[in-house]
C-alpha cells in the first residue's frame, strides 16, 4: 500500500455534510446515491438516471421498428423469408464491436458525451431507412441503426457511477428495464403511426417510410437534451473537466484498463450467459411480431400490440431482477447473486421451450409469452447485479464485454435458429426455433458454476481464507501506479464491497460496512474522499 495520502475533493466532502439538505437522499463514502426515488429528476443523480435509460429506450424503438412493420415492409420489397432473418441479424450485430468500444469510450470520456454521439451519429440511418429499395440497402441500414444499441453501456456506466454497491443491480436493473421497454413499445407504436400516416392519404409503400422520421428525429432531441442536462460525475463535474484538475488521474493509460476487463475470465463468463438472456431478449424482438402475424393470421396492428407485451414487461422485470439480486446479497452476498441469476436464467429457458410447445393456441401462446419475458428478463437485471463488481477499475470495459454478449448471442441464436438461410433451415418452423433457442439458455447457463471471487467465494465454495476485497481490486494496478496513489479509488470502492460478503459471512459480523459507520466510529464525511 502507498503512503501517499488519498486525494480529498473538498467540495465533495461539503457536499456530502449537506447531503441530507440538498439531496432527498443520503450519500455514500464516493458521493454516491444511497437510493433511487425514480419519480425525482435531482441533479446529478436521479437526472442522470432518466436520461440514460430515455436514451437506451429510443434506441431500442428505431432498432426495431422495421421489425414492428415487418409484413408491410417484407411486401413492399418482395423479401424472402431468409433475407428478413438476415437483416434481424444484422441489426444485433452491429452493437456487437460497439458495446465494447463504447466500453472504453465511456472508461476515457464519460457517458454523457458516449450517448449524445450515439444518439447524433446514429440519427442518420433512421432516416435512411425511407430510402431503401432492397435486401441488401435494408439489412446495411439495419446494421448502422443498431449500433446504437451500445447506449446500453452508457446506461449502465452511467448508473454504476452515480448509486451506491448495495443499489447498484436495482438502480441498473431499472434503467435498463425501462430503456429495454422500447423493444416491446416500437411493436404498439410503430404500427399507430405507419396507420395514421396511412389513414392521412399516403399510400402505404410510402406511410411505412415516412413513420422512420419520428423515431429519427426524438433521437436529435434526446442528444441535444443529454448535452444540456446530463452530468457525468456525482461530484457535478463532467469528465472533461475532473481531467482538467486531475481528479480522474485513478483512471490511468488507457490499454491498462482494457486489458484489465478483458483479461478477467469473469467478464466473458458473464458475456457468455448474458448472451442467453438479454440475447433472447433480442431475438424475440426481432420475430414475434412476424411469429404472430404469420402464425395466427393476425392483422398487422393486433400482432404488433400482442408483441409488444413481451418487451413492455421490462416497465417492472428486469427492475425486480435487479432488486432480488440486492436483497438476496444483503444475507447471502455474492454467492447469492451467482445462485439467484443461475435459477432464474434457467427458469426462462424452461419457459421457453413451453412457448414453442403451445404454437397452436393463441391465448396459450401469449400466457407462457408472459411468464418467459419474466424469467428472461429478470436475469438480464441479475447479470448487472454482478458485473459492477468484476473489475473497479475496467468497469466500463466490462460492462462493454457483457453488453456485446447479449447482441452475439442474439445473432448466433437468430442466425443458427430463426434465419432461414441453410437448407435444413427451410423446413424449421419458429416454433421449433423456440424450442432449441429455451435448450441452449439451460446448456450456455452452467458457467454461472465456474465464477469464483477470492474473497467472496463461488456457487459451490466459499471464500479463500485470509481473502480481502481490497486484495482483489488492488491487483489491478501497478507498484508504481500504487505509488502514486493512483489506487485510491479502488481502495474505497474495496471497502464499499465488503457488503457482498452478505451478513451469513461470519467476517461480517460486527463490521459495519456503510458510509455511514466504519471500524474506527469516525463519520464518514470525516474520512477523505476518493474521486
């Protein structure tokens, strides 16, 4: 350890004396938010909040509007059933080079600036979208406008750096639940506002074009209000200016901070299982509307409000996953996390497998539609219980890992089972697909069983004896980076994480682990902060 005294941001620590008046919430030993009052806008937590999961919603509507008007568009440009599968691959894997990328953006730059360039950057191809002729200027146009699905690493970034440990997987579970809402909303409203262009006098071969402009257009809006109201940092400071009067000296060079979220075995585990949750996710916004059209013989508008149920149930699942993940941490700590995310995931492949098994009822379908988004996306939440606490100080580079795992494993598991491309693909109802896709949720969930924390132990294990939390995270610096003290942060954080040992642990006992009160009985706002 260095004898280098920690960086002490003294508006912070006045900050955080007042917290109890400026802020309808406590905070912690890293300004963090003890809470999260959704119904509040307060700078800079809670608007920070609102912002990243509004962002990650739009981009969720314009990547699959075109999937909402499927049937018009499949008509208008004499699409084969293998090309719409084509392009539904295309849209997931563009994100998947971009999640990680942004993973190191938003590490470098900060989330605001990650999800106004998003949101500016992408914005063009969902007007192109009026513009395409074929398979292949559809499917190119799909791929660019799901690079946009990378604002899930902002969204996630952004969470982790404004809530505390303890409320992290509630706090990411909501925002990103919410923001996931907008693969489920695009099925309602996309086909509302294709109808009522339609309804306008436009014949439909344009309605259908025209309905692009709207989605493309909020995405102007939300950047520009991201850059106006959006702050990066708890201590109300953005990135560009914590450089400027080094107090993001903790983050270090940038390669150190990707190898360090790439080198940990943690992160492609989380990756892989990831993949077969929030990649089902996208799988089944890519077909069901197309799945109940076809095979109920559904109009367009009905199919697409049925469809919708599936993503709209992230208003409250993928929150309560978040919030299980937390509260089965408080006893049963980590282990906790890995065992409910384990259980659950699984569950959802279980249900999906019944949803293949009941394609010849309509009601039937959409009940087990229900309790598989559940399942499904209640481990999407579970997955960023755990991840914050993979690396400290590659978090954003982590959470890029993890995040393009889902959208590999929505184009593996669409192109393997729901493309149509192979011969032996020809004759594979969607049905069947749904069948095969709950088969490998179970198989590719396992590895959950091979995650290991020296200080907190596995699904089978417990802890290595003599194990501590700042043991782990100060592995990931260098002798000389701890000389210079540029450890500091990963030292607070370590000391915040001792509540994953969850109160079971006997090394708990008596050893408070909030901001609030800590061995020595000082306060915390006595002690100095690390930013």
């Amino acid at each position: 350890m260095a004898d280098k005294p920690a960086t002490v941001d003294a508006e912070l620590v006045k900050e955080m004396d007042a917290a109890p008046k400026k802020y309808p919430y406590t905070l912690d030993s890293e300004g963090k938010a003890n809470y999260v009052p959704v119904w509040r806008f307060t700078q800079p937590h809670m608007m920070a909040f609102h912002l990243s999961w509004i962002c990650f919603f739009m981009s969720f509507v314009a990547t699959f509007a075109p999937a909402s008007l499927a049937p018009v568009i499949r008509d208008d440009l004499f699409l084969t059933k293998p090309q719409m599968g084509n392009a539904g691959v295309a849209a997931v894997c563009g994100a998947i080079a971009a999640r990680v990328f942004m993973g190191v953006f938003v590490d470098t730059v900060g989330p605001r600036y990650g999800s106004a360039a998003t949101m500016l950057m992408t914005a063009p191809a969902v007007f192109c979208m009026a513009l395409v002729t074929d398979f292949s200027t559809f499917a190119c146009v799909r791929f660019f406008i799901g690079l946009s699905l990378c604002m899930f690493v902002c969204c996630q970034f952004w969470c982790g750096t404004m809530f505390n440990v303890k409320i992290v997987g509630t706090a990411n579970a909501i925002a990103a639940g919410w923001g996931n809402m907008g693969g489920g909303a695009c099925h309602f409203i996309m086909p509302l506002i294709y109808q009522g262009i339609k309804d306008g006098g436009v014949p439909g071969y344009q309605a259908w074009r025209w309905a692009f402009f709207v989605p493309g257009g909020i995405y102007i809006v939300t950047a520009t209000l991201t850059l106006l109201l959006g702050i990066d940092h708890p201590s109300g400071k953005d990135y560009r200016d914590l450089k400027k009067d080094g107090s993001l000296k903790a983050k270090g060079a940038t390669w150190p901070i990707v190898k360090c979220g790439l080198g940990n075995y943690r992160s492609w585990i989380l990756a892989l299982t990831y993949g077969y949750s929030f990649g089902v996710e996208l799988t089944v916004d890519n077909v069901i509307v197309e799945y109940l059209f076809d095979q109920f013989g559904l109009n367009l508008s009905v199919a697409g409000a049925l469809g919708a149920i599936f993503g709209l149930m992230n208003l409250f699942t993928r929150a309560t996953g978040g919030m299980i993940s937390d509260l089965i941490a408080k006893p049963f700590g980590m282990r906790g996390r890995i065992w409910a995310l384990w259980i659950i995931q699984t569950l959802g492949g279980i249900f999906c497998i019944v949803l293949g098994k009941v394609s010849n009822s309509l009601s039937a379908t959409i009940v087990i539609m229900i309790i598989f988004s559940i399942f499904c996306q209640q481990a999407c939440g579970l997955h960023f219980g755990i991840t914050p606490f993979v690396s400290r100080r590659a978090y954003g580079v982590v959470s890029g890992l993890v995040g393009a795992g889902g959208n590999t494993g929505a184009a593996v598991t669409q192109a393997i089972w729901f493309a149509g491309t192979a011969s032996w693909q020809l004759t594979l109802t969607k049905p069947e697909g749904f069948v095969y896709m709950g088969i490998m949720t179970i198989g590719l969930t396992l590895p959950l069983f091979f995650i290991w924390f020296p200080m907190w132990g596995s699904m089978l294990t417990g802890p290595r004896e003599g194990a501590e939390e700042e043991d782990y995270y100060m592995r990931e610096w260098s002798a000389e980076e701890v000389a210079s003290g540029l450890h500091q942060g990963s030292m607070r954080f370590a000391m915040e994480s001792k509540s994953q040992r969850g109160t079971r642990d006997k090394r708990s006992a008596g050893a408070p682990l909030d901001s609030n009160s800590n061995s020595d009985s000082e306060p915390a706002a006595a002690k100095p902060v690390v930013v």
